[in-house]
C-alpha cells in the first residue's frame, strides 16, 4: 500500500477543499478519526467567490514574513542565485531590489 502518510494528506485536503460535499467531508473525517486517531473539527465555510485558480504571488522583498525564516532551510546558493536574478529582472520593483540587495550583502555576497 502506499505511504499511509500521503492518504492522511489526502484526506485533510479533501476536507478543507469547498468542491467536496458534505457527506464527503463527513465520510473523510471518520476515516482520519478510524485510521488515524485524529478529530478534525467541522468548519462552516462562508461561499465566497471563486477564485481564479490562482496562487497569489510573493513579492522578492525579502520581508520579514514567514517565508524569509524558510529561506534559511533552503540551499544558500540557490538563493543568492534567485537574489541576484531579482536584480536583473525588470519587472521587479526598485523597493523590491533594494531589499535583495541588503539581503545579499546579509548573506556576505558581492553586488556586481
């Protein structure tokens, strides 16, 4: 059978998707309570308007949000490479690029 990891995964997924019914979502929560002794509790979900599909974009600001403590998990050099792209980049604001600047100068890297 396959990592029972990626079924829990699937199955919370399913409870959190707006797509699936109720008696689906119901169903889903049994299962995780049977096979994985979790409870998730019910959400009322207000019916709010579709989204596009679309995951909404990060800014390379290199602000202190949740995202800038994740880069420390991440290859450094893959990041100083994404830093000095962002420079180049001309669709990326001034603000943005200064930010990476003092990033990179953080990360003990050169400016070019």
């Amino acid at each position: 059978m396959a990592d029972p990891s990626h079924r829990e995964r699937g199955l919370r997924a399913a409870i959190h998707n707006p797509r699936v019914s109720e008696q689906a979502k119901q169903h889903d929560r049994e299962l995780l309570a049977s096979e994985f002794g979790e409870q998730v509790e019910e959400q009322v979900e207000e019916h709010a308007a579709p989204s596009s599909g679309r995951k909404p974009r990060r800014s390379s600001s290199g602000d202190a949000g949740p995202e800038h403590h994740m880069a420390e998990e991440k290859d450094p050099a893959k990041v100083i490479r994404g830093l000095k792209s962002a420079l180049k980049n001309p669709h990326v604001s001034e603000k943005a690029k200064e930010a990476d600047r003092k990033r990179l100068l953080e990360l003990g890297e050169s400016l070019e």
